[in-house]
C-alpha cells in the first residue's frame, strides 16, 4: 500500500510540473484560451484536492471560478464541480467551504 501511495505521489508531481509548465506557455496566457486556462487550473486545484492541500487547491480554484464567471465557459462550470465534490473531504476548512459555496451558486445561476 505505501508503495502504491509513493507511485501515487510521484504521479502527481508529474502532472502537476507538465500543468504548471502548460499554465506558463503562450498558448494558455491570460486571456487567451478561458476553457483551456480553466481546465488547467482546475486540474491543478484537483491535485492540490489529492494532496490535502488546501491553498494549492483554493488558489487554483478560485482562478478558474473567476474565468468561469467571466467566460460563461460551462465546460469549466463542470469541471469546477469535480473539483466541488473532491472538497468535501475537507471538512472544516473555512477557505474550501467558502470556494465550494462559490463553486455550487455559480451551477445555482
């Protein structure tokens, strides 16, 4: 088991290193690509879920609820509830049940 949890670990950086380098590309900018930087985002804010990182995955979240608010993108809405449904292991952590409130009244409207 801990060596699968290792293997899992190890995933995640990866992941997370192509992420952030694909976040820094010219192709994903601000302003460029809403549903490509949101997706991005997203799947950064899940990793930082994964990892009970809670700043990693409040800070990504809330930029990619901020493009969905902005683009209207419902491709990010969806992912954003992904993301909702992988907070709810956090319990009472005041800054994830704030994004997660955000994240369900941006599905509400």
């Amino acid at each position: 088991m801990l060596h699968s949890v290792r293997d899992q670990l190890g995933r995640l950086d990866l992941a997370e290193k192509a992420l952030k380098s694909a976040l820094g590309s010219t192709a994903l900018a601000r302003g460029s690509s809403y549903r490509r930087r949101g997706s991005v985002l997203v799947d950064l804010a899940l990793i930082g879920a994964k990892r009970h990182d809670a700043e990693q995955a409040v800070t990504h979240g809330r930029e990619a609820l901020q493009l969905a608010r902005q683009s209207g993108s419902g491709h990010v809405a969806r992912r954003l509830q992904t993301l909702r449904d992988d907070l709810r292991s956090y319990g009472h952590d005041h800054r994830v049940a704030e994004l997660a409130a955000d994240i369900g009244s941006l599905h509400a409207t």
